[in-house]
C-alpha cells in the first residue's frame, strides 16, 4: 500500500513586537538562510520587531506543523500630515529546505500589502531603522528574487558599502585640515545640547533613532560631539561590544575582535566641506583605538573613495533596490 504525502498546511501568524518564541524562529530561519556571516541572535531578532520610534511595523512567521519555515518584516515612518509614504522590507527569509516553493512570494505579498495599506507608495529593501540589513546583501544572490517582483536599484543610491579596517595601529591622516572646532566624547549632561542638534539638523532620519537610544538608556558617551563657537555642530556615534545599540547590527563577524562601529556622523548643513566631518571620523576612530577595538566597520557608505585616507576598504556591498506600490 502507497502511502499518500499530504502537504502540512502553512499558516501566516502574526508576529508579536518583542516575542522571544518568535524572535528565535526568526534567528534560527535567518540563520539558516544567511549562513555564519549574517547570523543574528533571538535578542537582536526581537529588537528588529519594535514599532520604529515614530512609524509602525508588521511582520508574519510562516508556520507549518508547528516548524518556522519563513519570515517577512515591513514598516514605514509616519511622516504627518500625511501619514507615510516610504516603506522597508525590514528582513525576509525562507529556510533553505523550504525555499523555492512560492513561500518567498506569499510573505513578500503580504508584506508589500500590509504596506500599500498604510498608505506606502514606495517600497526599500533594508535601510529602515528596525532592518536587519542596510540594504540587499549582494553575496545573498537573492537579487533575481527581488528583480522579478519590480524591485530596480534606486537611481540616486545603486550600492552602499560596509567598509572595513583593523584599528590597532591606527594613526591619524597626515593631511587633515585644522578647524575651527573641538571634538569630545558627550558627557551625560550633553544629552539635551546632543538631542536640540540632531533635531535641528537631522530631524526626519537621525533624530528619532537618537532620541529613542537616550530615551532608552543609552549611553550619551557613545556619542562624539563637534562643538565650535555656537555650540554643537556636529556628531557621530560610536557602537562598542558593551553599547546600547547591538554590534549585531553590522555583522563584524569576519574581522578581527575586539569590534566596533562608527556612524553615523553628521555636520551642520552650513558646515559641510570644511574638514569637521573628518575631524569627526579622526576623533572617533582615535578613541575607538584606544578603548582596544581591532574590527572596525563603518556601515551603510556611498561613496567608498571618500574613507581610504583612514584605510578602511570596502568590506561588503548592498544594492539598494527599491519598487513603487
Ligand atoms: C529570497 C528568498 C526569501 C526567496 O524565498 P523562496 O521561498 O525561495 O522564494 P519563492 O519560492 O517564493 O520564489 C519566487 C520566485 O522567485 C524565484 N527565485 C527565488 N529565489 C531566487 C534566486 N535566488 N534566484 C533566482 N530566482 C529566484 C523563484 O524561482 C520563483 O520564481 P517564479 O515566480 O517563476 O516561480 C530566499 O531565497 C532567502 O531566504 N534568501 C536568503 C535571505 C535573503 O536574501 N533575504 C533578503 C534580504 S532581507
């Protein structure tokens, strides 16, 4: 007698902000689908599923006899007075067993629904504030995947790069201009000059992820503050092991430990072009050095040129692929 295969029934739950069941089958799908270089823990998992400070996200976890099988994460920053119009495909993954049987499409369906729905015009992969990658990894080779749903490269921002270089010997560039400025580690009491700057000069990308990092408990510390004759002028921000904001974020695994992350780094609209910005990245990578971080990686970069003067190359590529809802 046969013994007739029926297909155990998929089903698309919910996934609950924060649920460690569900974060670890996330990480253990991720895992399985990205391999060594990309893995993330069930802790990062369940911080990439936070509504993002000022937008909302949703995700599903494609199930089927009880065994994870897949994920998809979406959100949008709501942008009032007219409420969102840019959404990010935070993560996506099917485990490699279950890959090539439409479970991909099914949870990118639902996903670039969920955001047509809130109002979502245009869709990116990675580079949200909740994303588990910055954009599409190219060594994925998941490009094909995306191309067939009309997802193209965005024309501003075709491939940002992870850059990478080992800080143990680091010396500062011999051609760096003086400015007319000071860069120091913020003191707690810097918090709020820290917050009215980035509001001013970031408002819509960075100020919200800084605020929600204090708001949090993070350490101000972690900050490098460009102060001139008006005040702040400048930041950047510093991630190390023991950091606020996971390390995991940046995937330093491949580079030499203790690790560490710069970025990003912002200078006053009227400042730029002027030396503070590198002033910034020199004071940031001289106390990364100094507090013994080896694997350094600056995350996310368009313009790769523009990092040799300190040696960092580039380390990994993204595309940054995006379609219209
Ligand atoms: C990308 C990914 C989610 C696709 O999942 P999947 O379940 O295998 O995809 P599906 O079976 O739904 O495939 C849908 C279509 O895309 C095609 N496709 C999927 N992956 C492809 C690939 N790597 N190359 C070429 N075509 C691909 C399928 O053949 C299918 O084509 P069809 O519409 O003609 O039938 C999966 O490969 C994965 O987990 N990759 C690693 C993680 C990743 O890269 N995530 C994106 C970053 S967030």
């Amino acid at each position: 007698m046969t013994q007739r295969m029926t297909r155990p029934k998929l089903t698309l739950q919910p996934i609950q902000p924060g649920e460690i069941g569900q974060a670890t089958a996330m990480a253990t799908v991720w895992n399985a689908a990205c391999g060594a270089d990309w893995m993330i823990s069930p802790q990062f998992a369940a911080s990439a599923t936070r509504p993002p400070a000022n937008g909302c996200q949703a995700g599903r976890l494609a199930v089927a006899d009880g065994e994870p099988l897949g994920f998809v994460l979406a959100s949008t920053r709501t942008a009032p007075p007219d409420g969102p119009t840019w959404g990010w495909l935070d993560g996506l993954a099917v485990t490699p067993a279950a890959q090539g049987q439409g479970i991909g499409r099914l949870l990118a369906d639902w996903a670039e629904g969920w955001l047509a729905e809130q109002g979502c015009r245009t869709v990116q992969v990675g580079g949200g504030s909740r994303s588990l990658v910055t954009g599409l990894p190219t060594e994925l080779e998941s490009q094909p995947f995306f191309a067939r749903r009309g997802y193209a490269k965005t024309p501003t921002e075709a491939e940002v790069w992870d850059m990478a270089a080992n800080l143990a010997g680091y010396t500062p560039p011999a051609d760096l201009p003086a400015i007319p400025g000071q860069v120091r580690p913020a003191h707690p009491g810097d918090a709020a000059a820290l917050l009215d700057f980035v509001r001013r000069a970031f408002p819509d990308s960075w100020y919200p992820e800084v605020a929600e990092f204090l708001a949090d408990g993070g350490r101000p510390s972690d900050f490098m503050l460009l102060w001139t004759e008006r005040g702040v002028d400048g930041f950047c921000q510093l991630t190390f092991l023991d950091s606020r904001r996971p390390l995991n974020r940046f995937y330093p695994f491949r580079l030499p430990q203790p690790w560490g992350h710069l970025g990003p780094v912002g200078v006053s609209a009227d400042r730029r072009g002027q030396g503070f910005g590198l002033a910034l990245v020199d004071a940031g990578l001289r106390r990364l050095h100094n507090n013994g971080v080896n694997g350094c990686i600056i995350h996310g970069v368009s313009r790769p040129a523009s990092l040799a003067r300190f040696d960092f190359t580039p380390h990994r590529p993204y595309a940054r692929l995006q379609k219209s809802l």
